[in-house]
C-alpha cells in the first residue's frame, strides 16, 4: 500500500480486457505528516513543494539523466564555440542581445554592480530562464517526430535527447518553485514570454535547425556563466538563506544528491547540466540533420 | 568497436570541459553483410529498413513499453466505452464520421466487401493511419509541458505516458514501412493530412483535453477493429505473402518477439498496444487534467 502511496487502482478484468479505475488523492488527505498550513498563510514554501517532493519519492518517471560526479561538477568551466558559419553568427549576436536587453531590465546588471542580488532576486530570474529554458528541447522533439512521421523518414535517435533536455530545464524548474511563488504580474510576464518564444522558436526551427541548436548552444554558454556568477555570490557569503538551506527534496532525489546536500549542490548540479545542453546543442547543431544522434539516453 | 557499430567517437578534455567530435558513417559503408542492390533498383524491401534494423540493435533509445505476454496478445476484444457526457459524443460522432469517408474513399469498404484486400492494399491504409496516430501523443505532451512552464504548475505524471503513446505509434509506422515505400501521390496525401490533423488536434486540445483523449479512445476502439480484421484475413489465407514473411528485425527487437515470429505476431502486437491506448485515453479523458496519470513507465 506504501508503494502505491496516493493511488488506489483495481483491475477488473472483463471480457478478456483490462479496465483501470483510479480513484486520486490529494496528498494532504491520507498523509498527515504533510499537513501544513494553508498556502495563502504560509509564505515560506511553495505549496506545490510537498506535492512534488511526494510524487517525486514514489514514482520515479523522470527520464534518464546524467548524475554528476563530485569532479565533473566541480570542473564545469565557462565555455565559447568560435562562430564560423553565418547561422552561428546571427544565432550569437541573438543570444547576446537578449541577453543585454533581458540583464538590463530585469535589474540583474545594476543588482551585480551595486552586490543587491539576494535569493529572492535570484529566483525570479531562475524561475523566468528556466520557463524559457523548457521550449526549445520539446518543440524541436515535437517537430521532428512529426518530421518522420510526415516524410516517412527514421529520426536518427535525436528525439530522447531532446526530450531529455526539455525534462531536465523543467526540473531546474520546479526545483526553484520549491523555493518561491511567483506573484501574478510575474506570472503573467511569463506566459507572454512563452508565446512569443514558442512562436519564434518553432518558425526558427522548420526553416534553420542548425541555427536554433546553435542558439541554444549559446543560450546555455550565457547560463553556465550566470549559475557560475550564483555559485561565487554564494560563496562570497552574500546568500546567507541559501548558505543554510537544505537541498529541496525533490532536487536531492532527481540529481540523487548526497545526504546533507545544500543549495549550492543543487546549483552545481544545475550548472552541469547547463554545460551538458551546451555541449549537446553545438554539436548538434553542426551535425546534419539525417545524421544519428550520437548521445545516448542519459548521456 | 562493434559496440559502437557505426559511430567513432573520440572525447577530447580541455579546459575541463568535454568536447565530443563525431563521424559518422553510411551503414553500408563499413558494414558489408548489409549490402544489397541500389533501392531503386530494389523495389520489395524498403531501403530503410537495413538502417532501422542496424541502429535498433546496436542501441535501444526508445522509451519504455508493454511488452504483452502471449495471452495478453490474444485475449484483446473489441471494447466500446459508451459515450455519456456532451464531449464524449462529440468525440465519437467525429471519429465514426472520420472512419466512414475515409473506409469509403480508401476502397477499405470496397476491399473489405469482395475479399479484395492485399498485402499492398494493408500496408497503405496502416502506412497512412499510423502517421496519423503518431500525432494526438506528441501535441498532448508538448502542451502539457509547455502548460507546466507558463503555469509554474506540475505535470502530475501524463507528459511520459503520452510520449510513450506517440513513439509506439512512430514504431508501428517503421514496422510497416519496412515492408513498403509509399509512392509520390501517397506521401503527398501524408503531408497535407498531418497539416489538417496537427493544427486542429492541437486547437483542440487546448480547448478541451477532455474531448481530445475521448477522441484517441475512440480512435483506438477502431483501430483494435481494424487489426483484428486484419488478423482474420491472415487467418482466413487472404494474406498469403504475409503468412510466410517473418517479423522484420525492427519489430522483434521493439516487441521482443520470439525466434521465428512472423508478421501474424507483428499484427497481434500492434493491436495489443492499440488496445492499451484504447484504455490510457478513456481513463485520462475521465479524470481532470490536474490528477495523477495512473500509468507507470512503461505500463
Ligand atoms: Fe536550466
Ligand atoms: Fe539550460
Ligand atoms: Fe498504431
Ligand atoms: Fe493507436
């Protein structure tokens, strides 16, 4: 029954058919260890926190990943692919001007200058790049299923890797939600944001793959440096709440985190896996795309 | 190196950084035992077939799913789940109608009426609905995913359920064109149906979630009858090439048949999985969309 957790299911079996009726749970309603105070009085913890943390524990339905070890996190470097073709240049000068136009506005270049970033201001522009981060992995998986399917072609092993991709900016995601609720003006920036880069990236992608895996490549070269510049403000001592925090539960399961691990392994963590999109994102980007994919599931 | 099968890979560590560089190779190229005449010269096997089979074995990347035990395979029926809410009759009235044109325009109805239904006759009709198919899966995950990044919400589990479903589709797709290449006016057909299908699954889906997986359910109900007249003309002695053609290596590897599995076991396979997502869809149309998906990886 503790395996089954929130879930009660039978099975009848009729007429040589298997029905499945499901009858779900709330988690706070069988499990009393999880009760809390009601979201709108608590503002500390996100109340998606104790649901995910649960769910995470009980089925494990994440796709493979890499689990870094001590020296591959620890030796993650700030990287630069020269570009060479006019796809990467465009797609260079892209990422760079976003990122201008995005650290200005956003208060992130005048809050390093003046040394104000606090773990508030780091989470909202965590939780806004990782909302952000999410799109490209599932609609280009999204548009080369369809690809194949469409021109009656093998996709070459690239989907899982993509999928992969897009799972793991999601968790990046939901771990800083464990951490901080967004307010509504924020959330509502956030959903303009994604219809304009769903858009943007989808049309990207039918008439330039090389391009978009390009982008990414330099969007996520953009992320190991601002999670490099977290790890240093954390190790300055100018995060004293996260110098104390605990990893939240769900990130220590899904990076499988030593026990005792804190915020700063779960930025690690992030930052590896930022470094592994790079990696993955430049090479396929200067693959042809009926070439295979040669990154295995979880690797 | 046999490993590797056709893929060199050398990791070069600089800077603390891994950079992978890749070659790939044609499968004929250094794999002489897979030669066989120019494609267009060749017109009984499908010339990806050699590829597909080739990249299956050396590395399985395709998500987890049922492999059904020989009574599970033979104790699929034709089920119906009444329609009784608004959206379940409108689900089922678009797919009978559906089902109804297209039996009458493929010459299915025709076919099925003088006994005139062929190999090729089977292949083209599975061909063209599996491409189909392959779609609902992928649109659903995708705006799911994408539901959980601007909502700042969880995904309760669906989003691996329903990549599962389309990559099975995907495979039954490459099962049957192993065994033919569809013509010019025929993937021509492809296209313009998957532009039609993709923009309006996917408008649905936004609007009711709840419609879309009736729909599949229902889809699937006909699917199930398809395959299991399909498996009554084999069995009949309409399907005398099939009879004696053994399960291409793609499927036995996908399905883990036995030694010796002909295309009879392909068949009941397919149904089988059609079946399964007969069930999935009727159950996650009748849950709200915030629940927890019941289906494990791979179940
Ligand atoms: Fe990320
Ligand atoms: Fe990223
Ligand atoms: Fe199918
Ligand atoms: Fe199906």
């Amino acid at each position: 029954n503790s395996r089954q957790g929130n879930f009660i299911y039978t099975r009848f079996i009729s007429a040589g058919k298997c029905h499945r009726s499901v009858r779900a749970f709330s988690a706070s309603s069988n499990e009393p260890e999880e009760k809390a105070p009601h979201f709108k009085r608590s503002s500390v913890v996100h109340p998606l926190s104790a649901h995910i943390k649960m769910v995470m524990q009980e089925k494990p339905y994440t796709l493979p990943h890499p689990i870094w070890t001590e020296s591959e996190l620890n030796e993650v470097t700030i990287t630069h692919v020269k570009p060479s073709l006019f796809v990467d240049k465009a797609a260079y000068a892209s990422v760079q001007t976003l990122r201008f136009f995005f650290d200005v506005f956003s208060g992130y270049y005048i809050g390093k200058f003046r040394g104000t970033l606090n773990e508030k201001k780091w989470l909202t522009r965590i939780i806004f790049l990782e909302t952000v981060a999410g799109v490209p992995g599932m609609i280009a998986a999204m548009l080369r299923h369809l690809r194949s399917l469409r021109y009656l072609q093998r996709d070459h092993g690239w989907i899982h890797t993509l999928l992969e991709e897009a799972e793991n900016e999601r968790m990046h995601l939901l771990t800083a939600l464990v951490l901080r609720k967004p307010g509504f003006l924020f959330r509502f920036a956030v959903i303009g944001a994604q219809g304009i880069f769903v858009t943007l990236f989808s049309a990207a992608y039918i008439i330039s793959p090389k391009f978009c895996h390009r982008f990414v490549g330099y969007l996520e070269e953009e992320a190991v440096k601002t999670y490099t510049h977290c790890l240093e403000c954390i190790d300055r001592g100018d995060l004293k709440v996260w110098a104390k925090t605990a990893a939240p539960s769900i990130s220590q399961k899904y990076w499988q985190l030593p026990e005792g691990a804190m915020m700063r392994d779960v930025i690690l963590a992030i930052r590896a896996d930022e470094a592994h999109h790079c990696e993955v994102n430049h090479t396929l980007s200067s693959m042809d795309m009926d070439k295979q994919n040669p990154f295995e599931p979880g690797k």
